[in-house]
C-alpha cells in the first residue's frame, strides 16, 4: 500500500483554516497515524548504515504566512492608536486573517507586561465568517486546558442556548475579549473576572476580530464583557433589551450563561431567551411558535 502523510496534512490545514483547534483521534486513527511514521522513519534510514541511528522524524516546518501584500490595503486591519504595539493581520481569507491574529496574541507585548494572566493563549472557536459573533470574559480551567473558549460548563449552557436557536457551534465565531486565563494565587479550577488593564490589553485584538469576521451581529455576555466593548459602567440589566453598537455592528448585550447556571428560575431564561429571539429577529431568522413561547410560564 502507497502511502503519503500529504493529503492527511493538508485536510488538517484546511480544518485550522475553518477555526478548528483539535481533531479527535481514535484508537483506528492512530493507527494509521503510527503507520505513517514508521514508514517515514524507514525512508529516513534508507540511505544509513547499519547500526547507525535513524535520523529522528520532525514535524513538517510550518508554512510563513503570505506577509502583507502591497497595494493591498483591505489584507491589513488597523490598530488601535492606544495599542504600543504594531497588530499587523494578514492573510487573504478571514481564517488566515484571524489565524494570523492568533499567532500574534500568543506573544502580545502589552498582556505579557501586566504579569497577571496565565501562559496559556486561548483564542476563538468557529466560523469566522459568521453572521454572530458572540463575545464572552475570559477562557477559565476547562478553557485553559482544551484551547477553545466556552467548553466548562458555562459554553455546555451556550451551546444549548445555540441550538434551541437552530444553531450550532461551526455557525457561530466565539471569543473572549481577554485571551488568557486571569491568574490567582494558588488557583486550581477556580477563576476570576478579568479587570479593566487586562481586557485593556487585549482590546486590539476584539477590534480586529470584528474588522475581520464583520458579523452581522454581535452578542455579548455578562456585564465584564459589555464594560470593555461599550465602555458601559451598567449593569446586564440596565444593558439589555436594546441595540448597542460597536465598531459600527448593532451589539446585544444578555446575561452570562453562567449566570442561568446558577439561577435557574424561568423568568431570568426567559429574559436571556428575549435577547436570543431579537437577535433571531433581527437576522430574519425563522422562528417558530415553539420557539417563541420557550420560558413562558404556563
Ligand atoms: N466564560 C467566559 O466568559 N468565556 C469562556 O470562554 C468560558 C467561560
């Protein structure tokens, strides 16, 4: 059997391409994938002597993103003049563009100067050419340990409220405006809201972000979030139930999903559920009687 680790490659860059950050890998799976490395290790050791040995297998070198194209001006997004440090996005499809983001924030200046988030860079998740864009705090444990924001119990929450909206995670780009988990003395899975220097330093990211994914919408939730993006000191109460707008896209502001967790009653779902179906409506999504009559007391 001929085989080449090729198209296996280049099927996992078109799937970073689409936002994707882990593949899973089952027992068959692997397999293949040890097969693919003992029949490079043997092609590496063809040309040595015996009893040498073999020449260890690297990984591929990562191709360099296109650098910006002059005469290009839409390949690049502006920074933030606050910003100290140059945000330079490249790349011709918005997944290179935010993957180009990505890679700069895994180093970005003004986070590693405040010393007070964790090592650990977690980006985004999903289409980044979604019509909603929704816009969380910051990734916490379960986050931090599998690289994509909203998978704790809080995003289990968010992916029903996504359904219940006929919608799944790939159609959706989630983010956080901070990027990294906000440190603690002796932290295990405990976590804290990012302040205002933090969220400060990632803003350039989230104003690239919306340059480049340009949703339609923008959800954002909890009150931490809406403080960085609208610059409000009110509460989700004060916030919700009407249009804001950032960098020119209508924002609704609901409540964190973690706060549905642990306030169950129906009247505070029905009220997230409120600003699910404006945002429904907005898109000129269909809405079903069903779904419009979720959380109404009998
Ligand atoms: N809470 C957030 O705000 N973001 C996450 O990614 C997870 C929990």
């Amino acid at each position: 059997m001929s085989m080449s680790a090729a198209p296996v490659i280049e099927y996992l860059r078109q799937l970073e391409l689409q936002g994707e950050t882990h593949v899973n890998v089952d027992d068959e799976a692997r397999l293949i994938l040890r097969e693919f490395y003992l029949r490079a290790r043997a092609g590496n050791t063809a040309g040595n002597t015996a009893g040498h040995k073999p020449a260890p297998v690297s990984p591929p070198a990562p191709e360099p993103l296109p650098s910006p194209l002059p005469g290009r001006p839409e390949n690049q997004v502006a920074e933030p003049a606050e910003s100290p440090e140059q945000l330079v996005v490249t790349g011709n499809s918005a997944a290179e563009r935010i993957i180009s983001l990505k890679r700069q924030a895994a180093g970005w200046g003004p986070v590693r100067a405040l010393d007070s988030l964790r090592q650990t860079m977690v980006f985004s998740v999903g289409n980044p050419e979604a019509d909603v864009m929704l816009i969380g705090e910051a990734p916490g444990y379960d986050e931090e340990r599998l690289g994509e924001p909203f998978v704790g119990k809080a995003g289990q929450k968010l992916d029903g409220i996504l359904k219940a909206m006929g919608l799944a995670r790939r159609d959706v780009y989630m983010t956080n405006v901070v990027k990294f988990r906000p440190a603690m003395p002796n932290q295990t899975t405990n976590s804290r809201k990012p302040t205002s220097a933090e969220m400060e330093a990632c803003m350039p990211f989230i104003h690239a972000e919306v340059e480049v994914v340009a949703p339609k919408v923008i959800i954002v939730l909890g009150g931490t979030p809406a403080q960085a993006l609208l610059g409000a000191e009110g509460s989700v109460v004060s916030l919700r139930g009407e249009f804001h707008e950032f960098a020119g896209v209508p924002v609704r502001v609901t409540y964190h999903p973690s706060y549905i967790l642990h306030n169950e009653a129906t009247a505070e779902k029905r009220k997230l559920w409120e600003d699910m179906l404006s945002v429904m409506d907005y898109l000129k999504m269909p809405v079903s009687d069903k779904q419009r009559g979720f959380f109404l007391s009998p």
